[in-house]
C-alpha cells in the first residue's frame, strides 16, 4: 500500500532543493523527508554498508497510521526504505517544501 502510495502521488510542483524538510502527499497520506542523517536502525540493517551514509530520516502517514523510513536521491527520485523492509519511489517533482507555521 505505500508502495502504491509513492507511486501514484498526484503532486505537481517543481523538483526542489533536498535542504529542507519536503512533503508529497495524497489526500490524507503523507510522505515526509527531513535533512538529517537516518538513524533508524531497523531501516540501516536493510540497506547496504556502503549506502548508509546517503540516507536520510524519513516518516510517512498511511490510512492514519505512521511509518518510519529513510531516504536518498536516485536520480529524478527518491528511494525510501522503511523499517518493515518495504520499498518505494517518488518523483522529486511530487515533493513540496513544508510549510511552516
């Protein structure tokens, strides 16, 4: 289901900066990338070694309930990973920069 999530978010905007806090979302789904090294361990043992060092703290709210995960830049995407070992995609141009209040 975050699978489908990521890959069918229906944002528009232009691919941002990755230096701030970034949000996609889907009616009431919501995925978010901060700017601070991943510290989940539980994400870390997934990924490899030598890519560790690349990902970065994420979090993603699904159906109401909250997952943790981790991110890097691919190319025109981000990969995330999340702690239970699933895995997806989003276009960096479904990214917006959050708002803050």
């Amino acid at each position: 289901m975050r699978t489908v999530l990521v890959l069918c978010a229906a944002l528009a905007a232009a691919a941002p900066a990755l230096s701030q806090n970034l949000v996609a979302r889907q009616g009431e789904d919501m995925i978010r990338l901060a700017d601070v090294p991943c510290a989940n361990a539980g994400v870390l043992e997934i990924v490899p070694a030598q890519f560790q060092s690349e990902y970065m703290q994420a979090s993603a709210v699904v159906h109401g309930q909250t997952f943790s995960a981790c991110w890097r830049k691919a190319g025109a995407m981000v990969h995330l990973v999340y702690e239970d070992g699933d895995q997806g995609l989003v276009p960096l141009t479904d990214l917006k920069a959050e708002l803050q209040a």
